[in-house]
C-alpha cells in the first residue's frame, strides 16, 4: 500500500509541474466542472493543491496524439502587443501554421517553455510558422519584461481579450494550433473531456517540433 501510495505521489508531483490554474481576471477564469468548484473563489479543485493565495492548482495533463484535421471553428481576433502595435486574425493568411500559447508571467511550466518556444519558432519560421504569446495580467508588466529579456523571445506578445474566452481551459500553458484560413486544428487529444483542439500545459523542445512538423508536412 505505501508503494501504490508513493507512486501516485510521484506521478502528481510530474503532472504539477506541466500547467497552472487559470489567472485571476475575471475575463479569462474558467472551471473544468462545475460541481468541484470551491464556492469561495472559484478556482480550487477538490483533491488539487494550492499556493496560499489560492493562485495556481496543480493538474494532470494527457497525452497528445496528433491529426492534422480543421475543425471548422475559426479563430477572430483584434488585440494589441505591449507596444500598442494591432494585430488581428489576418495574420493567419501570411503563415501556413500559427501556433497560439496562452501563459501568464506567475505560472512556472510557461515561463520554462518559452525559451523552448522562441527556439522553435526561429527554427521553424522560414518554413511558414508564426508563434503567438497571449497573456492578461498587464499588472504584471515589470515581470513580463525579465522573462521576455531572459527567454529572448522575437515572437509576438499580445494582450489577452475576450476574443480567446472560448479557447480557455481555466488551466495555463493552453496551446492551440490554426492553419492559413484562421481553423483550429484537432489535435486528436482530449483532456478531461475538453475540447480536443486545447493543448493544456507545457511541452518540450522535440515535444513541440514533432506536432509542428507534422503540421507543416515535414
């Protein structure tokens, strides 16, 4: 029994560090079910772990098993970057694949792939892919501008709007990958029932690039 016992903790403990619980802006703040919501705020799970402000929640993340298949669903938007400069869904058209990353500056497993992202992304642009950084605590500016400077990262940073509400897990890293045309690509992987075009949480260098290659036909 202690070993089923320690074993279990030792595969949380993994699980922990790949994503984080949703930000608390109420903009984005999403819950998985409904009946595990604390009634005080809204964001810990039953049988989940949280810091003492109640700011992140440890979760398991699936594994992906990749289709190369739109789902009709096409992702619109209009936002700035932390310069003021517009972006909107039109960018879609100059990229054979975009990949969109949603992180927040407070959650560990984002800020540890970035450097691995913005790899990829240098890796990967000349042959049609663009990388998007989408965050929504703006109170954290200071923050985001060590981690920006210390991942080197060249790829767009925008500012989260309600136009990604419905791409929210409540869990960050959430990832999700568009084609030219501005569709969602179906990953083919589901996780604890979620819409299986949501990648939750963080993924390595080669955990990455094998989902990109496959997107681009490599």
């Amino acid at each position: 029994m202690k070993k089923l016992i320690s074993l279990a903790l030792c595969g949380a403990m993994l699980f922990a560090m790949a994503s984080c619980s949703a930000v608390t802006d109420e903009t984005t703040k999403k819950t998985r079910d409904t009946e595990q919501v604390d009634d005080e705020d809204g964001r810990k799970n039953n049988g989940d772990e949280t810091t003492a402000d109640n700011t992140t929640v440890e979760v398991s993340v699936s594994d992906t098993t990749v289709q190369v298949l739109p789902t009709g669903d096409i992702v619109v938007f209009s936002t700035t970057d932390r310069n003021g400069q517009t972006y909107d869904n039109s960018i879609f058209a100059d990229h054979e694949l975009t990949m969109i990353n949603f992180w927040e500056p407070w959650c560990g497993p984002c800020v540890s792939e970035m450097s691995d992202i913005e790899k990829l992304y240098e890796d990967y642009k000349d042959e049609g892919l663009l990388v998007i950084g989408v965050y929504s605590e703006t109170s954290m500016e200071s923050e985001v501008d060590d981690i920006l400077s210390s991942c080197k990262t060249s790829y767009p940073i925008l500012t989260y709007t309600i136009d990604f509400d419905k791409y929210q897990t409540g869990y960050v890293p959430t990832t999700i990958f568009v084609d030219k045309n501005g569709n969602v690509i179906d990953t083919g992987s589901s996780f604890e029932g979620m819409d299986s075009t949501l990648i939750v949480g963080s993924k390595s260098y080669k955990e990455w690039e094998s989902l990109v290659k496959r997107y681009l036909g490599n």
